[in-house]
C-alpha cells in the first residue's frame, strides 16, 4: 500500500482498479454458453486496457478470477484457463513495446503449472513500466491476502508500522487504487483489495462488463473527476 495519492478534484485517477462481473449473465441473456460470456469479456478488457492507457491512468488493477471462483464448475474453469494461456502467451511482448508493466497477485498456486510459469514468464517479458502497468488478481483473495501478510511479519516476529505491513500484501509498491469500478450491477467489494480501499472511491456500474464501453469508463472517470478526496481530514 502507498500513501494516499493525494489526486485532487478534476483530476485523472492514477489507480484505476476494475471488478469485471457480468459476464456469465452477459453470455446467459443471449442463450449462450458462459464460456462465450468470458471471451467477449477478454475482448472487451483488452479494449478498455488501451483505453485506460491512453486516457492517463497509470495503473490499472482487473480482478479476473477470485479465489473462491476455483469453487465454480470444472468445465468453467478449464475455459478460463484456456483464455489465460491464451493472453498471456500472445500479449506480453505487445505489453513490452509499449512500455507496460505486467503483473499478477494472487495465489498462483492454484493455477495448473503450465499457467503459472506462462505468468512468471510474462512477468519477466513485460517489466519495463515506463508507460504503465497492468495488474491481474488471479486466484486471489483480499482476506487470504491479509492472512499470508501476517503470517510473515509473525515470521519477523516485531510490531509492524501500517507501510512496513503494507509491503508484505501482494501489491507491495504499488500505491493504493484511487477509483474502483465495478460493472455487473452489484454493489460489493467481494473480497476484493479491502485493505488497499480503505479511502478508494467506489463506481458501481449496471452494465454487464462486456457491455462496459469506453464511454462508461470516461462516465466514471467524470464521476471520480468531481469528487474532493480528504482521507478523513477536514474541509
């Protein structure tokens, strides 16, 4: 966890993060299968990553799978699965061009280990993020997160200050998001960063994510603009 970025009204969020939900119930409202609702969901965040890009964000954090989503049908995952393969083999020399970090959070070692070395592998390509970076949580889990953060200062065996446990989490060095979305019309974190989003603002979206346009994210990018941002101090 950073410090708070301090952005202030009017401008770009540095840290965007997105919960993409919606896009079984995208696939179900027209009778398909949830494997075509998850491929036009990559679709659409490869589209919005440009996007975010390009629209000055510097950091865009996409929650792809949870923990608990390991708990859906066997057949769901192995189409998931297939779509990592498939992103991360044909995208980390493109993200590496362009100058965009890749990383992921999470508990990799719930991944098959052709995946998990595929993202290692990734990682190394693209770790130049002079234009930015993308982050994936894959397998991940805020409150698993947390719990593997004190197991290791419990390791360390001394009282923690806020930033030294903060740089035990998964996204140790990143600052905290200043926007998070999430499409799908719910409205909940779902284990989602809760330590990072203590002073995060929250944009809920009815849109089901593959539905989610470059137009509703410059709406919530609007929406972050004209907030004033205190982080409890006063007026």
């Amino acid at each position: 966890m950073g410090s708070p970025n301090g952005a202030e009204r009017g401008k770009i969020p540095v840290h965007v993060a997105v919960i993409m939900d919606g896009n079984g119930r995208w696939a179900k409202k027209r009778l398909m299968p949830r494997s075509a609702g998850h491929r036009a969901g990559m679709k659409r965040m490869l589209r919005l990553a440009e996007h975010a890009f390009a629209s000055g964000v510097r950091i865009l954090t996409l929650y792809a799978l949870s923990a608990e989503n390991f708990n859906r049908p066997r057949e769901e995952l192995q189409g998931l699965f297939s779509l990592f393969r498939e992103y991360f083999s044909q995208n980390a020399d493109k993200l590496a061009e362009k100058g965009i970090a890749l990383r992921v959070i999470g508990d990799l070692s719930l991944l098959p280990e052709d995946i998990a070395r595929l993202i290692a592998e990734s990682q190394r390509k693209a770790a130049d993020g002079r234009a930015g970076t993308l982050v994936f949580a894959i397998g991940y889990g805020a409150r698993q997160e947390i719990l593997r953060a004190v197991n290791r200062a419990v390791t360390g065996g001394k009282p923690l200050t806020e930033g030294e446990f903060s740089a035990l989490l998964d996204t140790a060095g990143l600052p905290d998001p200043d926007l998070l979305i999430r499409t799908g019309k719910e409205c909940r974190l779902s284990n989602f960063l809760l330590f990072q989003c203590a002073y995060t603002e929250l944009y809920f979206s009815d849109k089901l994510f593959p539905d989610f346009s470059e137009r509703d994210f410059e709406s919530a990018l609007n929406a972050y603009k004209s907030r004033e941002r205190r982080f409890g101090r006063t007026e």
